[in-house]
C-alpha cells in the first residue's frame, strides 16, 4: 500500500489486522495512513488530506 488509505476501510476489507496497521503504517492525519516505508511528501500528504476531508476536499495551488 504505498498511497495514503483510509484505516477504518482497510480493515472492513480484510486487508489489515489492527496490529498491522498500529505497526506497520504511519498516520498522517486521524484515520488515514500510509505504509512505514513510503517517503512522506506534499504530494502523499495533499493525498492523505482528501481522504480525511472523507474525500469532499479540494486540493489547490
């Protein structure tokens, strides 16, 4: 998983156990997060903050 994701999702499809995803992934904003090893930029952050904004967001600029 190397894009920004949604926890609460993941773990409804059976991707994630809750150990792995507390373990294994970074949280970028509250409910969203993204794997230990992917580099965190502005682009995966603007990513990240559509999804917290439950995807009505607008990223400008």
């Amino acid at each position: 998983m190397g894009q920004p994701f949604i926890g609460r999702e993941a773990l409804d499809a059976g991707r994630l156990t809750s150990h792995r995803l507390r373990t294994n992934h970074t949280i970028l904003f509250p409910g969203v997060y993204v794997a230990a090893d992917v580099p965190v930029t502005a682009h995966t952050k603007a990513r990240a903050a559509h999804l917290w904004s439950r995807r009505r967001g607008i990223i400008a600029g």
